[in-house]
C-alpha cells in the first residue's frame, strides 16, 4: 500500500503498471472522449496511478457569475482520478466510475482547472482513488474540490470504439 | 422527520416552506442558471422540499456512445437536490453546495434525463437531501443514479444578481 | 428498477431474490455475526431487499452524554444496508461493504435505534443500497442519519464459518 | 491552501492554529472521550490540521475472524479526522461530524489500528478533512480504509461537560 502516501505524480516508488504502454493507452482513450475535448480539457500529465488534467476557463464552462461550473468540477475530478486508476489497470480492460463523493470547498475562479488524481488502492476489481480540484489564478493555485472515487474494472473490454465503455459513462455490472 | 419517508413530490404532510413564493423564488433562480438553460434543462415541478428536473436529450450532454454524459447526470441531480433544500429556505437566503456522493448504476440511456430531488432533514445551517436520476427511454424510466447531497443556507444574501450565490456554485463560508 | 422507489419493507412489487430460503440465510448469517450480539442489535424485519435492525440502549453503546454513539449508529445503518444488498444475492454467495457516505442529522437520543436499509439498484456483482436509522423517544421515530452504500457480492463464497467473509468486514477483491 | 497538499502530521507549512494551546484542547476532549476509552484507543500525535490515534488489538473491536470490526475502522477514522479539524477551531468552540464517505480497501488485520487524520480545507463553519486507517501487521502498515470528512464548529459552545457537544455525537443545527 506504499502508493498510499505518494503525493500527486510522484513517480518514486509508484506501482508498476501491469501494461507498459499505459501512458498511450490513456491518452488514447482521454482523446475519443467527446466529452473532455468539448469542455476543452488537456490531459497534461501521466504516471503510473497519477493523471493530471487542464481546463482552461471560457464562458462554455462558466456560470453567472464568472466562476468555473460546479458540474464542470466535479466532471474533470471524474475523469483525472478515473484515467489514475485507468493506467494501472490490464491492456484489455475497460473501466466504469462506480461513484464518488466530492465536496466542493471553494468556489473556482480563475483562468484554469487543474484536476490531479491519484490511485489510493488498485485492485483487481475495485479501484479506490482521490482527486484533488484546483483553481488557478494569476498562477496561484487554489483547492476549489476534493474527491473520493471507486472504480470498476471490466477485464476484455478494451476501450475502444465501437464496443469500449469509457470513464464518464456508469454501468452496475 | 415526516419527510424523511416521502415518495418525491408528494406534499401530503410535506414540511411547510417558511417562504410561502417558494415556487416563485426557485423557478426564479433557475431562470437565473445559466448552466441549466445551456443544458436545456426545465424546472417541471415543484413542490415544499421537492423537486423534479427534466432535461432532453441532445448531442451537446452526451458522450461518445450517444447517451447522457456522466458529468450531466451529477450536475442535474446536484440542481434538483439542491432547489428541493433551496425550497424550504428563507426568502432572504441563498444555498450552495457543501458536498455530495453520487451511485452512477446504470448507463444514462434515453430521450430524456428525469431528475427528483427531495429534503430528507432540514435545517437552519445545513439541509440534506437525497436524489434520484432516471433515463426515460420510449417513456420507460430506467433509474441511473442516486445522490446523498449536504446543502448550506446562507441567510441574507439574497440568491439574485449580482451579488447571489447559487446552486452549481461552491464555497466554503 | 421499480424498487428504487419503494418505501422501506413494503413487499409488494419488490425484486424476487434469487434464493427462496433468503430470511433464513440472511438471520444466520447475522447470527454469527459476534459484532452485532455484542452491541445487543436485533434483526426485526426481513424482506426481500429490506431489513431492519433495532438496537436498545444500554450504555456500551452510549457516548457520555447518554446518546447512541456515532460509530453504533453507522455499524447498525451498514449492517441494515448490507443485509438488504445481502437477500437478494445468490445462496452460495458472501457480500462485503465496498463504501459507504453517512450524514448524522440529529443527536440519536432515546430508548432504542432502528435501521432500515434497502436495495436502489442489485447487480450481479455491485449493489447499491440506502439506510435511514431513527432514534425511538417514547415510541417516536426520530431521523437520525442517512447512508447511502455499495456492496459487493463474492459469488461462490457462502457466508459460513470458517471461510465466509461477511458485513462489517471489508476487502478489495 | 497549502496544507491541501502536506503529509500527515508534517508541521512544516502548516496552519497555524488560533488556539496555541490546540494540543491540551484536543487531548483533554479525547480524555473525555468514552467511546475511545473504552475502545482501548489512544491519542498518539497532535499537530496543528493532523491527529494520530492507534488502537490495539483486543477482542471486543474484532469480527469473528479476528479482524478489527468495519465499525470500529470508521469510529477511529472519524475521531482522527474529527479532532485534525477540531485542533484548528477556536479554544471556545466545539466540533460535530456532518458526514464522511469511507472507502473499506482491506480487511483489517493486525495487532494495531493507526488512523491518520488531516485538514484538506479549514473554515469558519465547515472544515474538510481526510483520513487513512492502517492496520500494523509486524509493524508493517497495510492501508485497510480511506475517509472524506465534513465537519462544522459551533462557536460559544466549549467541548466540555456538561454542556458540550464531542466528536462521535452529530446534529443538525
């Protein structure tokens, strides 16, 4: 359980992945999403069971009152910690985000979302991972989220089109 | 605790709102959002400590597999939770979003996302409330998530522009 | 998934478990759980995908102020929640708590706690469930909190001493 | 927000407490305590935003494969989270868990239970933390449970008898 303690994106003594072209294999899957490239999210880091994911601010993502979407939040959080676990799973699998609980401790304004997740415990079937949301403004990082999530691993499934099952999309297998 | 066991939308024995224009107040903010309409989102009902969300299906909320986005499904069950805790508030208050966990179990599938929200326990500082997200498909309504969601009412501020505070927003006072 | 709506132990409409003789396994595995007879808990009611546990007062299950402890009231509300989850799993099944979110609502004061929990949505491997658990004051229930829970369901792996794995315990399979 | 981002119990950086006598305050609430005391649990490290508690083996808080009970895993995560929040509130005020979301990654076996519990985000009201349960197997930490934790001060309202309201009670003022 070493990777517990692991702040975000530190390589040293992270799991190894059990598929070596993880970090192609997610930035495969983050580029069919529609989803992240509609919101206009970048996936600009990725380590074994560490994602990081950029949003830049437009008025797409915003609402009244200038600030970053709570929806929009949450949505990156899902998809950072989700691709996290994503990267430790098998090649041929399929993942599915079985939930999460996030508390959204400040409201995000700035000129960016940054979105770090990171794997708690990988696991065969269940994964368990956290998110943490920032806000940044004049390049000053503000926590605006906090996100606990379990995902589900679905072996055979490769995430791929036409049959893939993405992050972002849910099941009850 | 009356409420604690009422089906959605019921409002025999439902709490009394303190505010009598409750229905005019949260269809009043939800005119405000502009993330609902963006969404294309209606209010369809509500009722003292309920609500109902409807949303249409349409390429913008959807991913690559052509069903409701996951991030969608969260954000309009956040808002219908979140107007059903906004209901029973004062009419000088306004609500933000303190934390929330959310089940996806079942793939988002259908010509519209059906959203009901309901008070379990309010209170003068904090409120919960619980949610229900169906898919309504050929008019069949397939349940894809459930929500528990923590709300805090800000007394005095008024959920009007331009200094309001509103649901989708997230602070920590 | 017409039970998501049910109230709490009402049968009619509800799922027909997959294994006939579930009240019997359901009261003997909870039985032989030490933890529950040591807190002096009850199962009161069963149904198919509902159960309900009560629990006297007495003052091993007391904080100082002569109220219920917060970690009686979440063993009792998983307990409840995974036994529903656990009545409609196949015979030759054992269940394991995955997660679980609690919000405690009001102090739980008085003679006896009650949990019922419920089955939202069964799978062949997730469940996701809900609790209430009520404080009993001179015979008025009192909400105390709300959990909402996934469950995991270990095929093949009946819960029996010495191999069994049952509620309370946890994994990651 | 730096402290979003330290280790447990790593002083450097962190908060600063608007109590400096924090330490006695949190000792002396957990002193009071008798759900912990009669736990067997112990309070082992106080930091400003970071608590430590550990609890050894002993029948009463194991299952009946002589693993430590689900509910007590929850019990001293709460509590470690609980006073990493509590630590940084007022000398006047007193502390109640709103909610937390927990995450049972491994079966808890061992000799000891450590909890770890951090502030991710203080606040005037609401204070959002964090926490890990290991369980020392040979004095080798296993990570067995992850908590989300919201919790609210109640100003005026010192944690002390009579009158106090402790960690492990709940409301919802």
């Amino acid at each position: 359980m070493r990777n517990a303690r692991l702040p975000p994106l530190e390589t040293n003594g992270a799991p190894v992945p059990s598929d070596p072209d993880f970090a192609a294999r997610v930035s495969g899957s983050f580029a069919r999403q529609g989803a992240m490239s509609h919101l206009g999210a970048r996936l600009t880091k990725v380590a074994p069971g560490a994602v990081e994911i950029r949003l830049p601010y437009r008025s797409e993502v915003a609402q009244q009152h200038g600030f970053f979407h709570g929806g929009v939040v949450a949505t990156i959080g899902d998809s950072a910690a989700g691709y996290a676990g994503y990267s430790l799973m098998p090649a041929d699998a399929s993942v599915l985000t079985v939930e999460y609980k996030i508390n959204l401790v400040a409201p995000a304004k700035g000129q960016e979302l940054v979105a770090r997740g990171r794997v708690v415990k990988p696991g065969r079937t269940l994964t368990v991972t956290v998110a943490e949301i920032f806000a940044v403004e004049q390049g000053r990082e503000t926590l605006c989220a906090v996100m606990q999530q379990t995902l589900i691993c679905l072996p055979g499934r490769a995430d791929g089109p036409p049959s893939g099952q993405v992050i972002g999309e849910s099941g009850n297998p």
